[in-house]
C-alpha cells in the first residue's frame, strides 16, 4: 500500500509535466507540420483537453499499474483491449459526424476513463485490504524508485523517439495527409509486432516472481519459452513484409542497425542468465536495453530527418556513422568498469602474444 500510495504521488508529478508538454506539442506542431486554419485550431484545442484530461485521469491511473503489479495481467490486459477496442467506435463514429481532431480525443478521453473505472472497480473488489489508494510520500522509497525508474526512462524516450517521430518528419516535408498514408500503411505490420512484443511485456510480473523466488532454472526456461514464441511468430512476419516491400536501402540499414543490437543483447542476456537473477534484473538487464533503444532512437530520427542515400558509398558511411555510435554506447553504458578493465587486459594479451609471433616468424 506504501508502494502504491507513493506511487500515485509521483504520478501527479509526471502527468502535470507531460500535460505540459502535450500543450506545447499542440502549438509547436501548428508550425512544424503544413495545416489548414481551422485544422490547426482543432489541433490546438484537442492538445488542451487531452491536456487537462492527463492531469485529471490520474487517481484512475494507477490502478491499471496496480492490477498489473499484484498479478493480475489477465484483467488489466483485459481492460485494456475494451478500452481499445471502444475507443475505436467511438473514434469512428464522432469522425463519421464530423468532429474531427476534437472528436479523436474525446474518444480517447472516453475510453481511458472508462478503462481506468474498471481497473478500479476490480482492484478495490479484489483487494479490499488495501481499497482506493490515497497520494502519499515516503522520501526513502521514493528515491529508490526514481533511481530505478530514471534508468527505464531513457529507454521509454528512445524508444518513443525512434518510433513515433516519423510523422513530424513526413508532416513537415509534405502536408497532413502524407502522415495519414504513412500512418496507414505501417499500421498492419505496427499491430503485428506489438501483438508479438505483448508475448515478452506480459510475461514481466512472472519474471518479477521468479525473481523475488531466486528461481533461476524457472526464469531461464521462462526465458527461452518466450524466446521461441517470438521467434516463431516473428520470423512469418518478416518473410511476408520482405515478399511484400523487398530488400530495399531502407531494409538494409535496418538490417545494419538490429544486427549488432540483437547480437549484443542476446549474448548479454544469454551470459547473465548462467548468473544469478538479481544480478540479471538489477545490474546488468537494464543496460543493453539502454544501449538498443538509443541506437534505435538514434538512427530512426536520422533516417527519417535526411534522405536515405541512393548510393552504396553513403549507405556505408551511414552505418559506419551508426556503428561508431553502437560500439561508443557498448564501451561506455553497456560495459561496467571491470568489464572494460578485462577487456583492455585481454586485448593487450593477444597484441602482445601476436607480436611475439610475428617477432619469431
């Protein structure tokens, strides 16, 4: 309940900063992206009440978390994929009347709310012992939240970064209509993909379990279970968008990009998993996702900021650019200071010994 009530505190804090960053996004995006007048008005006054709403939905908020963190995926996933899937009815039905932009946002207001009074309905009935959560502050467990919390932070804003910048881009450089097309275009694969990401996300509190048990031989077979299931829903995928797309520069650059991250990652993860799962989750996990989402940030919004060369000696540079930017993000954030120490001592063993062959020969 201490965890809760703290929690609920730091949320008023975030909500007010993200609510102002929605309205600075409204005005900022009236004059980054080509709108007509009464667009960019109803762009302006959905920022403002999405704006209010992040500020006013947070009591209803944290429950979903809650459900989430007492073990009860089922009914938060649940609650979830209603509220989705109202949303967009809703959502079809105020565009079909005309409301726009407006009528979007009212729609996500709507469906948020409603989502957010089931999480709480279920988590006061299913948990009466603890009952509506009230804001409180608890100064020591609020530190070591954020120290964990900053950490995943950088990940959750790469990964936004690297994803959901392409539409200010394609706005920018053409009109409102091209972020429409290319909004819709990826959207079948976009859906896909999540629902195969859903696989390892929902699959978190298991992982906490196993954990807190020191289960290592269950978390490492939780581990490769998922992996399999990913793999085997992924790889369908992406033999069907590369029959549909091609092997375009595009893929090849993304090709470029996941290669290195995926291999450092799963070697990471292969390695630590032979340890003990604390040092995995509280040492060592958060880091190649750290180092995987800044190279993904960074290269997303390069990609998409510049032209994609044409030409094979620029594609070079650019992944050249990007793995000096990976391998800089390794040294520097993946590795801890013994890791580097070892490798430095390993690297010069080797130099030193190849002297001494090339010496002798």
């Amino acid at each position: 309940a201490t965890i809760l009530r703290t929690t609920r505190f730091m949320y008023w804090i975030t909500n007010t900063v993200f609510a102002a960053f929605v309205l600075a996004a409204g005005v900022a995006t009236t004059f980054l992206v080509s709108l007509a007048p009464d667009l960019a008005a109803q762009l302006r006054t959905a920022a403002g009440v999405y704006a209010a709403w992040t500020v006013a939905r947070t009591p209803l908020t944290l429950y979903g978390d809650a459900l989430y963190a007492t073990q009860n995926v089922a009914l938060a996933s649940m609650t979830t994929t209603l509220g989705v899937l109202l949303r967009l009815a809703v959502s079809i039905l105020l565009v079909w009347a005309g409301f726009g932009l407006v009528g979007l946002t009212v729609a996500a207001v709507l469906s948020e709310f409603l989502a957010g009074l089931a999480n709480y309905v279920l988590f006061v009935r299913l948990h009466p012992e603890i009952g509506a959560i009230s804001a409180g502050r608890d100064g020591a467990l609020m530190k070591r939240m954020l120290s964990f919390g900053s950490t995943y932070l950088i990940n959750t804003v790469s990964n936004q970064l690297a994803t959901n910048t392409s539409g200010l881009v394609f706005g920018h450089l053409f009109d409102a209509r091209a972020v429409s097309v290319a909004y819709t275009s990826q959207m079948p694969a976009s859906v896909l993909g999540q629902t195969i990401w859903k696989l390892s996300h929902s699959a978190g509190p298991a992982f906490t379990q196993l954990h807190a048990q020191s289960d290592q031989a269950g978390l490492r077979r939780t581990y490769l279970t998922l992996l399999r299931s990913s793999l085997a829903c992924g790889l369908p995928l992406a033999v069907g968008l590369l029959a549909v797309i091609g092997l375009g520069g595009m893929m090849v650059v993304a090709m470029a990009i996941q290669g290195p991250i995926l291999a450092y990652t799963s070697t990471r993860v292969h390695h630590l998993l032979g340890v003990t799962p604390g040092q995995v989750i509280r040492e060592s996990l958060l880091r190649p996702i750290v180092i995987a989402a800044c190279c993904a940030a960074f290269i997303g919004i390069t990609t998409t900021a510049w032209p994609l060369p044409h030409d094979w000696p620029s594609l070079l540079g650019w992944t050249c650019a990007y793995s000096g930017t990976w391998a800089a993000l390794c040294w520097g954030v993946g590795c801890t200071s013994r890791e580097r120490t070892l490798i430095q001592a390993g690297l010069q063993q080797h130099l030193r010994r190849w002297a001494g062959q090339a010496g002798a020969a």
